[in-house]
C-alpha cells in the first residue's frame, strides 16, 4: 500500500505535515543551508523558494510513489526538518530525512523517522524500509542505528553524487523487517 499525501503523523515533540506550498518559504529558509546538501544526495544548493515549490509538485503528482513530510516542533510551530518514503516496491520502501542545522543534535531525526517507520510498518502494511548515508555522515548512520536498522552489505551503488558540487562519495546501506521494527524493545 501506497500512502495518501494528506496523513498528519505526530509524536511527543513533533508533527509532520504533508509538503504543501504554504510552506515554500519557510522550507526554502530552513533546508537551504549547504551541509544540509553536502549531506544529503536529492537537496540542492543554493536552495530557493522555486525549488521547494517544485517539489511540493513532484510528490503531489506522484500518486503516492513520493510521500514527503516536513517536521514541526509542536511547542513552537517552527520547521526543523523533513521525511519521506519513496520507491514503493515489493512491499518495501526507501527512506530518507534532513534536519535544520540549528536543530542538530536534538533527536529530530530518530524522533520523527521512528514514527514514520511506525507508519511505513503499521498502516501501510510495508513488510522492509530502509535508506542509504553518505559515509562522511556518521550522525546520519547513529540515527538508522538507534532506530534498529542493519547494515546492508553490496546493496545497490557504492557511491552517490552530492547535490553541492557532484562529488561522487561514498554511501551505506542499512535497512530493518517489518518484524525486527515490531520486535525492538
């Protein structure tokens, strides 16, 4: 099963909204940061309204294959970061997550992928989920493991080209069963 483009998922600290244009210039400001995109492989810089903009329309237009989530601190109402799944195949799915710089460190990513996993395993019904992280980026490896991901040896390329400057580094894979996420303690 496919998500819809209109599920609102919250925990404790946070909400996640599905990508929507009213939040264009507020994701513009808070993701265009460049170690954001050293760090990531599909966000560009410099990052503009335009690009969150086009976006918003590539999931929108998806039917469901890009779902995309961006990440409120409920306290506050402000953006600290965004989610997704993609590549719905064979009862799994890819993953992918960025936080604002301001908020790294905080437990944004763990907090808001644990839900999204929640939602991936539990309504969606998704059987595997899993994602890829640049080397460089060990925070980004912590998170997967904190969520009980493994790593996935050989699995798909060995490196990825940075949205920065097209620098092929390289990239792991990590991945967790359905049964492994509902098995954690």
């Amino acid at each position: 099963m496919k998500p819809e483009h209109d599920v609102v998922l919250d925990t404790e600290r946070l909400r996640l909204v599905p990508v929507a244009h009213e939040h264009a210039a507020e994701l513009a400001a808070v993701i265009g940061h460049p170690a954001i995109s050293e760090t990531t492989s599909h966000i560009p810089y410099p990052y503009t309204e335009r690009d969150a903009h086009d976006f918003v329309d590539k999931v929108r237009s998806s039917d469901g294959g890009l779902t995309a989530w961006l990440v409120f601190d409920r306290a506050h109402g402000v953006l600290v970061g965004g989610c997704g799944l993609h590549g719905f195949e064979d009862g799994g799915c890819l993953f992918g997550y960025w936080v604002g710089v301001e908020h790294w460190g905080c437990g944004i990513a763990t907090e808001s992928m644990g839900r999204l996993l929640d939602y991936a395993f539990g309504a969606l019904g998704l059987e595997r989920a899993g994602a890829c992280y640049f080397v460089k980026n060990p925070a980004s490896r912590r998170v997967m493991e904190k969520l009980g991901l493994q790593g996935v040896p050989g699995q798909g390329r060995e490196t990825c080209a940075t949205c920065v400057d097209g620098r092929e580094e390289p990239i792991a894979w990590m991945s967790i069963t359905r049964e492994a996420w509902l098995g954690r303690g």
